[in-house]
C-alpha cells in the first residue's frame, strides 16, 4: 500500500521544525537492544518511508517508518506524529531478525 500521503506529512513536519522525542523509555530500551543507535534511528525517520499506519482506539495514528541503517539492514521505527510540533518514537524494529 503506498502511504505517499502520510510519508509527505512526516517530511513537512521535519522541514517545519519539528523535533523527535524519545521521551517513552520502551523505545530507547529497543532501540539499544537491537543495536540500533539512535541517530540512526532518527536517519530512517528523516530518510525512510511510511510504510504503515494504525489508528488507535481514540484516533491516534501510529506510522511505521521503514528504512536501512549504515550497513544497508533494514530497520522499521514506530511514531506518533503530536499535531505538526511532535513526532514520538514508540519502538524501534530491525527487521532482518
């Protein structure tokens, strides 16, 4: 499914100024034991695609960013965008594992 729309979304929010909060504890906990650095984490947001989205119970959306790390494996990271200020990292997923 092409989440072009979404991808775009993720891509104004950056250029406006928009900063990623690391503020759960469960995704720098999975980040570090996937061995996903966080700056690399934050290349595949800036860099990746949407690749999914859910809607939670109360219309949140959560997007699936998709993307490869230095060494070309590729990595998914979980956010939540928060109005066009915010984009909350909820998980970090290497997905060769």
């Amino acid at each position: 499914m092409n989440r072009r729309r979404e991808t775009d979304q993720l891509r104004a929010m950056l250029a406006g100024g928009a900063r990623i909060s690391w503020e759960i504890p469960h995704a720098r906990r999975q980040a570090a034991e996937r061995d996903v650095p966080i700056f690399e984490a934050e290349r595949v947001i800036r860099a990746g695609a949407v690749t999914s989205v859910e809607t939670e119970i109360g219309g949140q959306d959560r997007w699936r960013v998709s993307g490869r790390d230095a060494d070309g494996r590729p990595v998914d990271v979980v956010v939540k965008p928060i109005e066009d200020h915010t984009i909350r990292v909820v998980t970090v997923i290497r997905t060769d594992e």
